[in-house]
C-alpha cells in the first residue's frame, strides 16, 4: 500500500466519521435515562375522578401552602372561605380543571360531556428543567426520580419555565425575592415511608400513588376492561385494602406520560382524548435530549473549540505581527 | 498603521441631556423592580417567562453588539488590513452593547444574589446551554475590555505597554471564538422549547442560523454607524471602505436564506409557509425583509452610494432584530392561552438601559483615540 493511498483512506475516514458524528448531533441522544427501578409515580384516572379537589387540599395540608384567592369566590358573594386558584401557582400545585364541550350531559365523554383532568409536574424521566437549569438548581432524584428545586441553587433565570411542555414551574412574579414553585410529589413525607398529601386525601382513588412499575401495570390491567365492566379500583395506593368499585369507562387505549416526551412518572388515563384535556402532543424523546446530543457533539472534550482557537491564534498572531512591521 | 485620535467636544450636548432623562427615569423603574419584585414593571407570566429584556437586551443587543467580532474576525483572522480603521469604534459599540447585557441580565433574573451559582461547582451544569452562553458572554466581556485597553494606556501614558502587545494576538484569538460559540448558543437556547416554537423556527440548525445574522448584523452596525456618526460628528464616511464591507452583507443573507429553506425543506416543513396563521404571516415578513438587503447591495454599482448602504443596514438590522423576536416572543406560543406585550415600565428600563449605553459611547469616542484621524481638515 502506498502512502497516498493510505493518506486518501485516512481523509475518507475521517469525512465518515465527521458526517457519522453529524448525524449523531441532529438526532437526539435516546434511551439517555430509564425509570430507576425504585421510581415512585402517580396514576390519575380521569374515568373516577369526581372532582371534589380534596387532593388540592390534601397538597396544601401536606406542604403547609396558603388559600388562595382569584375573585372566584367573590363572584358566588363569599370571601377567603374557599380556595380558588383558577391554575397550578407558587402556592397550588395542583389544580383539578373541567374540560367540557358545549353542554356538560355526560361524563367522560368529549362530545356534549365532560372530563377532569388533573393538573401537575409530570415528574419527567428526561425532564427539560433539569437539563436547562444553569445551576443545577432543580434535581432528579436517581432513586425514586422526584424531580425537585434546591433553594440555594436557583438564580431565577427562569429557563425551566420556557422548556417545561407542561407549564409546571411558577414563579412568583410579585416578590422581591421570589421562588420557583412546584409539585415534589411529597418528597418529604415519601422518604419516610409516606404518600404524597393528594393521593392520601383522593376518595375514589382517582390518584394513586405507588412504586412506577405497579402503577403502570394497574393502568395497563384498566386498559384491557370492557366498557361497563364491574372493577374495584384501588384508593390512595395499591395495597391500602381500600377500594370503589365502579364501572369501567370507555378509555382511550393510551397511557399518557409512558413515553410522552421521553416518558413522565405521572401517569394519566382518560376517556376523553388527551389533546382535549390540555396536555400538549409530544415526540417520545425530551427536548433536552436534543439539545444536548449537540451540545455534547460539538463540545466532547473541548477538542474542538480548542482546535479552532489554536487556529484563530496562528492567524491573528501572522496579521498583528505583520501589523507591527508596516506601522 | 493609522492615527486614532479622540473626537474631542463637548460631552453635556443637548441629546446627553435627553439621554440622561431616560436612563435616569429607567433607573427609577429598575429600584422598584429590586423593591416590589418582576412583576411590579413588567407583564412577564408563567407562559412567557422571557420578555423585552432577555429577547432585546440580551440575545438582540449581543447581536447588534457583533460588530467588533465581525470586524476582528475580518481584518486579523482573514488579515483584510484595509478594514482596520474600522476595528475601535465597531469594538466600543460593541463593548457597552454587551456590558449592558450582562446588567440586564442582573435585572431580569430572580434570584440575582445567586446569579455567580452559574460559574461554580457543585451548581454549574454544563448540559445547559444557559451555562455556555453566560460563561462566553461574561469572559468575552473582559476580553473586550482588554482589547480596548491600548486606547487608554496610550491616553494616558503615550504608549502601550510590550506585554500587552504580545499577548494581544491571544486575546483577539479568543475574542473570536467566545462570540462564534455563544452567538449560535443563543439560538441553541430555544432547542429545549421544543414544540413551543413553530417548526420555521425550531431545527437542529437554529444556532447556525443565528450566528449567520449575528456576524451579518455585525457588517450592518458597522455600516450603520459609520455612517451615523460620520453625520453626527460631522466627519467624511470613510466610503470606499463602507462599500466594499457592505458587499459581505448580500453574500452571508442568501447563505443564511439557503440554509434556513432548505432545513424547512428537509423537515418536510415547506407546507407550513402557506397555512395564513401567525407563523406564516412572521416568515413571509422576515423573508421579505432579509431579501431586501440583497436586493439594494446585489449589484457592486448600487453599492457606491450612502444611501443604499444606510437602507440595505437598516432592512438588514430589522430583519436580524424581528428573527430574534419571532423565535423568543412573537411565534413562541406556550400554550394554555397566554398572551405577552411588554409593560410601559419594562419598556422603559430597557429605554434607559439603551440610552446609558449610548451616553457611555459618545464619552469614549470624545475622549479616547478611537476614530481615526480626518487627514484633509
């Protein structure tokens, strides 16, 4: 083999591997993080929820939050005697909304009906805030993958609030020193053995809480009812012994939050297509992976700015030299 | 090498004074903006986090601010000495727009006592595009200012010191590639948006894109200025020069343009143009304001006259100036029915913010070697 061959294979190779390493940065970096096998999660069920919002009330027990007001309340001629957040907030992190069509005649159904749907952090395997956060300021948890905001950390930019598909941080616009606000699905009590406050306070077991495998196992068993089916839908979590039995809905046959958007750890079931209760159509691989698949290309080890700059050094050093000689 | 000297004159002019106005009532806004919190000034909300103040005085007025970048990379990386005289005013513009920057950056986030958690461990994160584009941004800051530097020491000591000159070389090196990398950063930014932005905005070649018009934004300004302040001064505009810049202004659109189609085109995303909402309306309007520039400067005889330059930089500019806003407010839709327009107040304090920036500029070019010398006189 002579020389020129070899330096003509070596060139070829490199153009290989530089549009192989091309490719790899505009597609996005998948199976970048899986369910840690401890993973917690959450399972709305849209089909028995009655929207009582006790799980509201349940949150702001367990997280020691303030009633909130919107003029809701004063529109019925009472005041701060109800909360009436219209939307997740700094002090609601979850909210119970009504997604109706023209008339309210049926429940969980799109057409003249109705649905709950059960607003709040999807806790994300691959979550946006967590990979834009420029201070690392909001955390995955590797063992039960509770995604949640360290206080000391944040500098407020609010790049979690743009990425977020959900709209779950919140900020709070009108203090001095404000903070970013969000679901922790209960941290605090779920590292002691507990449950977060919402599912404790859930009558129907419309929000269940448990480890992420069983839950989406449970979700998986409803999807395989008939509708009209007699079933005995667990509360608060799988193996409380409580139970509402119920007839089954008609569900639409898709876990939402199994992959949406690199898949979440709040997973959610309903009768009434999901677009319609406001959770945006997403592709199963989180932007962030995007983001970084060519952060991480163009920036592996610093060898490529490094090249450059040694470059852009060899040529300004030539014209200011040459700069000297003529001034 | 030629003669740089200060413009001299007086500094407290009429339209100082009217600066000082606003800066100051822009300074009023931003100590009630620290008192009573974001919200007090401004019409940010949970569905537009980012308003007025990130989408201009950052990655806008960084982009604007790229004309002592475009400039440095032309006369000392592609070693175009006839440029040269153009090099220090394009760097002082250059200087306040992105000082300022970082002072709206300081303004504009929460938590600013903890900004300094972006730069150290255990808090920086290096998957966030956030993390590259404030570590350039904050070192090419001081890279400028030491660029700069020679100006003062020879006003103040007659020369500038051996040292300085031997490193400088360094210094413009990497005052290039700090704007190269945060400049396509600042597009990178919105690749987490995902779905948020319309697929005419949001591909895997925003940063590109973005650094296309920033450096074509860079010629621009330099165009621009010259020439407003050669009538503001009352200095001759240093023509042959201008012209033969402006032509690099026409090539870097249509590669722009280029790129931008055929990423649409590749995405399949061609279609989108055509459907008459918001998004369409937007690309049709950039497009046409990006083809205008090419247009006027296409032919080299149209570039021999001001006034084609004047008009070619100021189409370029808003063109350059409404991408920006397209792709961070305007197309940016979150969803849930959140609306944005920016406050009177918020407007203000960025009104101020420009208006300091302009101040400093003039007291620089008046009292440091920064023009060169008018050799008829």
């Amino acid at each position: 083999m002579n020389l020129d061959r070899r330096d003509f294979i070596k060139v070829l190779s490199t153009g290989v591997l530089a549009a192989a390493g091309a490719e790899k940065a505009l597609a996005a970096e998948v199976d970048r993080y899986k369910r840690s096998p401890e993973a917690v999660g959450i399972l709305y069920d849209a089909t028995i929820c009655v929207g009582c919002k006790a799980c509201e009330i349940g949150c702001k027990q367990a997280n020691n939050l303030p009633v909130e007001h919107s003029g809701l309340d004063e529109y019925h001629g009472v005041q701060n005697i109800w909360d009436s957040a219209k939307d997740t907030s700094p002090n609601s992190y979850i909210k119970i909304k009504v997604h109706k069509d023209s008339s309210t005649a049926k429940k969980d159904q799109f057409e003249n009906g109705y649905s709950f749907m059960r607003t709040a952090c999807m806790h994300c395997i691959d979550p946006d805030c967590v990979s834009v956060c420029p201070t690392s300021a909001l955390i995955k948890d590797p063992v039960t993958g509770i995604v949640s905001w360290d206080i000391d950390a944040c500098c407020g930019c609010r790049y979690c609030q743009m990425a977020c598909p959900y709209l779950i941080p919140k900020f709070e616009y009108d203090k001095a020193f404000p903070k970013i606000e969000k679901c922790f699905m209960c941290s605090h009590r779920v590292k002691d053995g507990g449950i977060p406050g919402c599912a404790e306070f859930c009558p129907t077991g419309a929000t269940l809480f448990g480890k992420f495998a069983d839950i989406l196992e449970e979700a998986k068993k409803r999807l395989t009812l008939a509708e009209g089916a007699e079933y005995s839908y667990p509360q608060h979590t799988l193996d409380s012994g409580k139970q509402t039995p119920k007839k089954a809905a008609k569900y639409i046959q898709y876990v939402y939050g199994e992959k949406d958007g690199g898949g979440t750890q709040y997973i959610i079931l309903s009768a009434v297509p999901f677009e319609k209760l406001g959770l945006p159509k997403l592709p199963d691989h989180s932007s962030a992976s995007k983001s970084e698949g060519l952060q991480h290309t163009i920036y592996k080890g610093m060898i490529a700015p490094a090249v450059v700059l040694a470059g852009l050094a060899v040529a300004a050093y030539r014209s200011t030299n040459q700069e000297e000689k003529e001034g | 090498m030629e003669n740089l000297q200060p413009l001299g004159g007086k500094i407290w002019t009429k339209p100082f004074k009217v600066l000082t106005l606003l800066a100051v009532i822009g300074g009023i806004f931003i100590a009630k903006r620290f008192i009573f919190g974001i919200g007090s000034v401004t019409n940010l909300s949970d569905g537009y986090p980012w308003g007025l103040w990130i989408v201009f005085d950052v990655v806008t007025s960084t982009a604007l601010a790229c004309g002592g970048y475009a400039m440095a990379m032309l006369v000392y990386i592609f070693n175009k000495q006839e440029y040269h005289p153009l090099v220090r005013s394009a760097l002082v513009a250059s200087i306040f727009g992105y000082t300022l920057a970082g002072l709206a950056i300081f303004i504009d986030v929460g938590r600013y006592w903890q900004l300094y958690n972006v730069f150290i461990p255990p808090y920086l994160n290096v998957n966030s595009v956030m993390f590259e584009v404030a570590s350039c941004i904050a070192l090419y800051v001081l890279i400028m200012w030491i660029e700069l530097s020679p100006a003062w020491f020879k006003q103040r000591y007659g020369k500038v010191p051996g040292w300085l000159n031997k490193i400088m070389f360094f210094i413009i090196a990497i005052g290039v590639l700090l704007p190269t990398m945060h400049q396509a950063s600042l597009g990178g930014l919105m690749i987490a948006m995902g779905e948020k932005l319309s697929p005419l905005w949001q591909t895997q070649f925003i940063p590109a894109l973005f650094l296309i018009t920033a450096i074509t934004l860079g010629y621009a300004m330099v165009v621009f200025e010259s020439i407003f302040s050669a009538n503001q001064f009352g200095r001759p505009v240093e023509m042959k020069m201008l012209s033969k810049l402006s032509r690099f202004i026409p090539f870097l659109t249509i590669a722009f343009l280029v790129l931008r189609f055929g990423v649409i085109a590749f995405n399949g995303d061609l279609g989108l143009i055509f459907r008459f909402d918001l998004a369409a309306l937007m690309f049709v309007i950039e497009t046409v304001l990006f083809v205008f520039p090419v247009v006027i400067l296409w032919k080299p005889e149209n570039r021999q006259k001001i006034n084609n330059l004047f008009r070619a930089a100021v189409f370029f500019v808003i063109a350059g100036v409404l991408y920006r806003f397209d792709t961070f407010i305007i197309v940016f839709n979150p969803g849930h029915g959140y609306r944005y327009f920016p406050a009177f107040q918020e407007i203000m304090i960025t009104v101020g913010i420009i208006a300091l920036e302009i101040m400093l500029y003039m007291i620089f070019v008046k009292r440091l070697p920064i023009f060169p010398q008018v050799k008829h006189a």
